[in-house]
C-alpha cells in the first residue's frame, strides 16, 4: 500500500523538475520512494536501477521497476535516448567511474539531474581552515571511513559537465530542507543541477 | 495480513484427459493425453487469483503438500506454496501440473500408445516448450481460468512462463522468470547432450524401447543426473558442503572405490533419481531445453516476440548459478527493457548455484513475498 508521506526535500525538487507522464531513470534510487511518487503524482513511468538488496525489494514492495546491478559498470542494457529524465541522487560522490557515468546518462536520457553534497559549503570550509577533514550533516564520515571517495564543490561540477558536452538549464542549492540564493556556493550544502546535451 | 508460514497440508493429484488430437510444433500429432495436476487454494468468484507453476527438468505436479502424514517429503517446491508463504495459498489459487512428455502420470513416452497397445517409448515424439504452454492453455481453459495472475516457474519452469507472454500475451498478468535464459549457450546445450549420450549409449535402453524388456537404462540416467547435479551446484556451495572429506577413517585406498563424500554424495543422488524418473522423458525434456527459442519466430528479435504482451515481469538471478548464470537473465531484462515492459531485476546472492532457486535465501524469500504481495493486490485478494 502506498501510504502519502512527505518526501524528502531534495527529491520533491527532483520531483519538480520532472514533467507529467514523462519516463525516468532513476540511478541509485534507494527503495524506490521518488519513482513511486512521480508516478502516483505525475502519471510517470520509468526504472530505478539499485545495487542494495533491501533498496531492490523496497521498491518491489512499493510496485516500482527496478533493475539490480552496479552503477559502475554503466548502463549497458539502457537504450540510447530511451529516458526524458535520468537521475542520479547523492550518490556520484560516491561513485568510482564519475565521467563514465555522466556520459552514460547523457546518452540514454535527454535530461540528467544530480545531486550531491557541495564540498565548497561553508562549513566544510572552515572545518579545512581549521586543519581538518570536514564532518557535516551532508558529509556525516570520518576521512578513514567515508564511502564518499569523489567530493566536488559546485562550480567543479559545473565545470565537468561542461567538459563533457553538457549544458546546465537549472541549478540550485538547499541547505537543511530550504532553498538558498544567497552565495550558493557558501551557504548551501546541498547541490542539485539539471543539465542536458549541448 | 502476514502469518506464520504454513503448508497446504494433504493434498490430492487430479487428472485431466483431453481427447482432441493435439498437434505438436515438431510436426506429430497426438491422439489426445491426460495430464496430472494440483491445486492449492481457492479460486475467488473473479478468477483473477489463479497461479501457474510451471516445473523444471525434473519436476512435476506436486509442488506443495503431501499425500500422507506419514510422506517423508513434501511437494518439491513447498517452501514457496502456502499459507502465509511468498506464493500464498490462502490469496491465490495455484495450479502445478506435470508436463506432458513427463513420467508422474501425464502422457508421455511411458504412456501406452493407444495405435499398438504397448507404451510409446522411441514412438513418442519430440515436445517443446510452446507445445506445454499450449497444452497448459487447455488446462486453464478446463479449470476456467481465462487469465493468470501470474505464471511462475524457475529453469526450464521459467522458460515456460516467459514462453506463456509470447503465445497468449493476452492471458498472463505477471511473469516470473526465475535462474533462467532466454536460450541455451553452445556450452548449456553441451551439457545436454553428454547427459542425453550416457543414456543412449546404455545397453539397458534398446533404443527408446526398454518398456517392454523388463530393463531400464538405469546407468545412464544416472549418469546424466551426476552430470547434471555437479551444474546445478557452485563450486563455493560444493566445496563447503563436501570438502575433500573422506567417506571412512585411514586416509587414501588408493584405489577406484567411492572414497570422497563428493563421490558418494553424486552417486547417491544419480541412483535415488533413476529410481524415479524415466530415461525416455529426461531425454525429451532436456531437448525441450536445448530447442527454446522464444527469439527464433520473430527474426531472432526477442524484444519483438514480447512486443505484444501487456504482463509484468520478475526476473530473477542467482550469483553463484553458472548453469543459467546471471548473464543469460541479464538478456532477458535487456530483451523486456528494450520493449519498454514493466520489469524488476534482481540478483540474488546465494552459495547455492543453480539449485539457489529451490532454496531459502532470506532475501530471495522477501523479494518473492514483496513482488506477490503486489500481484495479490492487484487482483484483489
């Protein structure tokens, strides 16, 4: 049973970015609660791609498509240009084959959509200027233990993606649940931009 | 709402004889055949609820339940079928039949050829999969079921619910395809025909004809199974079962006696199955596998045989099978994603090779429980 639960901030910006009755792939979609939402709110069809067996048979459990495999070996199986919308959701930093991945979504969706924990956010900032690794509520490890083997700042990740032949159409920063305009790169510590082929 | 798995209990095989010749894809026709089946559960006033179990190689239509109390085993698939269990008897009406071409009491080469009066033998001709499903077509419509809820079925059991979405794409809602291909490898069809070769170049078979000379090619349908059972284990699950453990105390024999477990074990088992099970239907059923090619009608496009078919579909693979390795369940998905059908992956680890899809694995049991949840509800039950 789909239960109405408020989403998570960043995926209800997701979400907002996402035409009705459009297809998306969703990469590391967890155990499927955006998919789920867009189609119950949007009329929206499409597969999450999930390596974890419990995130795999959550979104089995909510009626969501989901495919079982490694990010990391790309998306062989995936059509090219068979996506309006292909996601990838806090987990490029994450991630060991980052530009082989941005090129697998631009060739299999029109429009990508990342988001990751911006490393240039203030705070992990000063906590460098103080002489150590940055700890935050974005960033919660320890350097010796952190999954997060691949941390950008903004205007980096604008800068790969245009590098790899991608245009941004919109781009914005959150930080704790709440849109920031102001210095986005400072102040916010969350990142999310949508880009497409140049 | 969930309960403690139980089993269906004692449950009873029925038989349906369907008189009509019947014309198979290999050219023959049959003058009409019977086959055996089961059910569990209740079908509901919709008869939106009906499952369909289809078996592998050596399976049959008891797949839950036993005859009596006193049945050391159950059905073969009884850890799956129940109440309270993934393929839950108390929501949906599951049917499980023997395959025609089968030795538990369906027509098949052990069956009396009712041209000559004597069993069929070397007569009986060759069934492929799309011959089942058209055969279980007609059990459907006998039980009144116009469409399943689900076509389920591991190995050559999921060829047949993958086969189902192909030629009544109309007549199945959602299909679960499990350690499975969409086609053999050379190297798959190999291990057949090595299988098939101990069995015809027994003494004891006489060509298919045994029936009659009061034999049966008992060492080459073991064989067959020997070889069969060492692919449907892994290497990791074998080796941690048996080790290089010796069957008896001192060491070395040196000789050509049983010593390692492993020798044992296989020997076991190849004797225990051709006890039970029939060389002529093991030859068929394994040519059954090696024709399987949904692809073949459809200029070899196998998104273009499932174009047609609005079902749903599970695949699922197991980490350690090498016999229908993840590989060939990877097709599948690419074939369904391809077409643009609704369909989840999943990759089950397991130690248990091939056999991983008769088996427990908790997270194999979840996602078989999450996905038939969603079936159940759908349906309305």
């Amino acid at each position: 049973m789909s239960t109405k639960t408020e989403l998570r901030p960043d995926l209800a910006r997701i979400a907002s970015w996402i035409a009705p009755q459009t297809r998306v792939l969703d990469l590391g979609c967890g155990d499927g609660e955006l998919l789920a939402h867009l189609r119950d709110a949007k009329a929206v069809s499409g597969y999450g791609v999930e390596i974890d067996m419990q995130g795999v048979i959550g979104c089995v459990a909510r009626g969501v498509n989901v495919i079982q495999r490694d990010l990391e070996s790309g998306l062989a199986g995936f059509e090219a240009d068979s996506f309006d919308y292909v996601v990838l959701s806090l987990t490029i930093q994450s991630m060991k084959h980052v530009e082989a991945i941005i090129d697998e979504m631009l060739r299999v969706g029109r429009t990508g959509i990342v988001t990751f924990p911006n490393f240039g956010y203030w705070e992990n900032r000063y906590q460098l200027a103080l002489g150590r690794m940055p700890v935050s509520e974005t960033i919660p490890y320890q350097w010796y233990n952190t999954p997060n083997i691949h941390l950008c700042t903004l205007n980096d990740f604008d800068a790969l993606l245009t590098s790899h032949g991608a245009r941004i159409t919109s781009q914005m920063v959150m930080h704790q649940g709440r849109r920031i305009t102001f210095l986005p790169n400072l102040l916010g510590s969350l990142a999310l931009v949508r880009f497409e082929r140049r | 709402m969930t309960q403690a798995p139980q089993s269906v209990g004692l449950v009873t095989a029925q038989c349906a004889v369907f008189d009509a010749p019947f014309q198979l894809q290999g050219g023959a026709v049959l003058p009409g055949f019977q086959l055996m089946y089961e059910t569990y559960g209740q079908m509901n006033a919709e008869r939106s609820n009906a499952i369909l179990i289809c078996h592998a190689l050596s399976g049959n239509h008891h797949v839950a339940g036993r005859y009596t109390a006193e049945d050391k085993y159950p059905g073969w698939w009884d850890s799956m079928v129940g109440p309270g269990k993934p393929i839950d008897t108390n929501r949906f009406f599951v049917v499980g039949l023997n395959n025609l071409g089968g030795c538990h009491g369906s027509t098949g080469p052990a069956s009396l050829n009712p041209a000559t009066g004597k069993p069929w033998g070397s007569a009986f001709p060759v069934v492929v999969v799309n011959d089942w499903v058209q055969s279980q077509a007609l059990l459907a419509d006998r039980l009144g079921i116009d469409k399943w809820a689900a076509v389920i079925g591991g190995s050559l059991g999921g060829m047949q619910a993958l086969r189902w979405t192909v030629t009544f794409p109309q007549r199945v809602r959602h299909c679960l395809t499990i350690a499975s291909a969409p086609k053999l490898t050379a190297q798959n069809i190999a291990f057949n025909d090595v299988a098939r070769t101990a069995i015809l170049a027994d003494p004891d078979f006489h060509g298919g004809d045994y029936y009659d000379k009061g034999v049966v090619p008992r060492r080459g349908l073991k064989l067959a199974r020997m070889l069969g059972h060492i692919t449907y284990l892994s290497d990791e699950g074998m080796g941690g079962k048996f080790g290089r453990q010796l069957k008896a105390e001192g060491g070395y024999q040196f000789s050509y006696e049983t010593e390692f477990e492993i020798e044992s074990y296989l020997r076991y088992q190849g004797d225990r199955f051709a006890d039970v099970f029939d060389a002529n239907t093991y030859l068929l059923m394994t040519k059954a596998l090696d024709y399987f090619d949904p692809a073949r009608h459809f200029g070899g496009s196998l998104p273009k045989a499932l174009e047609a078919t609005p079902a749903k579909f599970l695949v699922v693979s197991f980490t350690t099978d090498w016999r229908f390795s993840p590989e060939r369940s990877r097709e599948t998905v690419k074939a369904l994603l391809d077409a643009k059908k609704s369909v989840s992956y999943a990759e089950i680890e397991s130690v248990h090779g091939h056999d991983a899809f008769l088996m427990t694995d908790e997270p194999y049991m979840q996602l078989m429980h999450a996905y038939l949840n969603r079936v159940a509800e759908e349906v309305g039950v």
